[in-house]
C-alpha cells in the first residue's frame, strides 16, 4: 500500500482579509504533512526557483531519501513569487517523461469581477514514473488546470465548466489529455492536484478510462465547500483512508490517501472508505483534522 499527499499551497502563502499574505508560510504546509508520512507528495502552485520542494519534502518524509521532479508553468499572481509550476517529491526514484502543457480556453480573461484584463496562467501537469514496490510501475501525473471561474465575458457572462465555453473546453481538454497520455505510454497511473472544476468526473473520469478514487460524496477540500483537490486512478487501483487536513488561512487544504492494488474480491470504493476509517466521519464522510500553526 502506497501513500500519496497532493496540496496546492499557493507559492507558500496564505490568505488574510486583503488577499494572499506578503509571508512565506511554507512552513505551515510542513507542518501539516509532518504527520502524513507520504509515500509520494504532489505539490500544486509551488515556487519551482527555490528549495520550496524539498522543504515539504523533509517536513512530509522525514529520515525517507527523496527524489524530486518539478517545473514552472507560468508566472505568478501571487506577491513575492515570480514563477509557479508543479513539482513530485517521491520516496522511491523517479523517472521523468515529458511535461503536459495545456492549451488555454478560447475565453476573454477579464476578471470575473471588476472586468480587469488578465493572465491566462498557464497550466499543465508533470509526469513522472515511479516503481511503487507492490504497485509495480505507477505513473504519477500531478498538475493544475484552469480556474475559468476566476473570468468572465467582455458581456459580463462568468465562465464554468458546465456550460457554455467551458464545458466546450472541458470537452477538449479530454481528447487532448487522452491524446497526450497516450502518447507517454501511461498504463497504471494516477492522476491529481487542484482540477478547478465541480464536475471533474467529465473530464477525468470514464472518459479517460479513469476512476474517482474518492467516490460519493467527494470530500470539501477548500474553504468555501468545494471539492477541486481530486485525485482519479486507473480502475487497477483502489484508495482507501482519504484524509482532508485542514490548514488555517490556506485556500486549499492538503488531501492524502493510500492506494491499492483492486482484487476482484475487493469491494467497492465506498465501502472500503467506510470500513477503513479510524475516525468518526465528518458530514462528507470523509476524515478531516485540522491543525494549530506553529
């Protein structure tokens, strides 16, 4: 059984009443991996220029040797970092296949609300191959997609991944994923980070020959209820013990899970959550821990 932790921390920072603080907090992300212990850590809007990879890393796999992939993808909109990317920090060696760029929506990127032009920050995902002991070879595929929601229209209209350009989007960047998987030779594989959509399951899910690993109902891994840090699997593997830690000031909250080999006596997704859990669930069903700053 393998751990994975995946957490889009923001370039390090927090968010006061005024937006993203000046601080870098990485630390505060540390501290909430510490007790993890994650076989493979996937990291999302991570500072690529810096040490912030192996920071988390020492924090999340203390005394473990890790390996490390990582690249930028566009620049930041957030104070005192200049570049964001997505980065794997992996207890066992990696061995890196070529990154996925994705293409931008066709959209007007104004700000979905003072109608300021912006950047389209460009997203993507890294891809890395690991042998994963008893999982045999799992490729790991951590990144980010567009947040459409933070746009609107030259008319005012907000954008989303259920209708109108963005579902037509969401459509697209299935093929073009399906297409750019293929093409690494990606078998067994796991795919997570911050999706930025309601409905991930359109894009990632059968249409991708994929399976949610978190079933229903997913857990709340934001502040504000939604569910956007997800991760799906090739229906080879199964995820028990999901586990949402609750970082204070954070805009996304770590998420882990254990993975599996499935066995055709395994039983469903859901019922292995349930039966696994160690804890009392939350309303979600979900585990979820919060922690105190240090």
């Amino acid at each position: 059984m393998i751990s994975i932790a995946f957490v889009n921390i923001a370039g390090g920072r927090l968010v006061g009443p005024d937006g993203y603080d000046d601080a870098d907090r990485t630390a505060d992300f540390g501290h909430a991996l510490a007790g993890l212990r994650p076989d493979v850590l996937i990291v999302t809007e991570l500072d690529p220029d810096g040490d912030q990879l192996e920071r988390l890393a020492a924090a999340a796999m203390p005394g473990r040797p890790a390996y490390y992939a990582r690249h930028g993808f566009s620049d930041s909109h957030i104070p005192g970092v200049a570049r964001l990317g997505v980065g794997i920090a992996s207890a066992y060696p990696l061995t890196e296949l070529e990154r996925i760029d994705l293409p931008d929506p066709s959209i007007d990127f104004l700000h979905w609300r003072t109608g300021e032009p912006m950047d389209p920050h460009p997203k993507g995902f890294l891809v890395a191959r690991a042998d994963l002991g008893g999982l045999g070879e799992v490729d790991l595929v951590g990144g980010q997609v567009c947040p459409i929601h933070m746009f609107r229209s030259a008319s005012g209209v907000e954008y989303t991944y259920q209708d109108g350009a963005g579902r037509e989007y969401g459509t697209e960047l299935t093929a073009y994923l399906r297409e750019e998987l293929a093409a690494r030779g990606v078998r067994r594989a796991v795919v997570a980070g911050d999706l930025n959509m309601p409905n991930p399951r359109d894009v990632f899910g059968e249409p991708l020959g994929l399976v949610d690993a978190f079933g229903d109902p997913p857990p709340v891994t934001t502040p504000d209820g939604r569910s956007i840090d997800r991760l799906f699997s090739t229906p080879d593997l199964v995820a028990r013990d999901v586990e949402v830690v609750r970082v204070p000031g954070a805009d996304h909250y770590p998420v882990v899970c254990r993975l599996t080999l499935r066995t055709p006596e395994a039983p469903a997704i859901g019922r292995i959550r349930e039966q696994d859990l160690a804890r009392p669930p939350t309303r979600s069903g979900h585990r979820s821990r919060g922690i105190t700053r240090g």
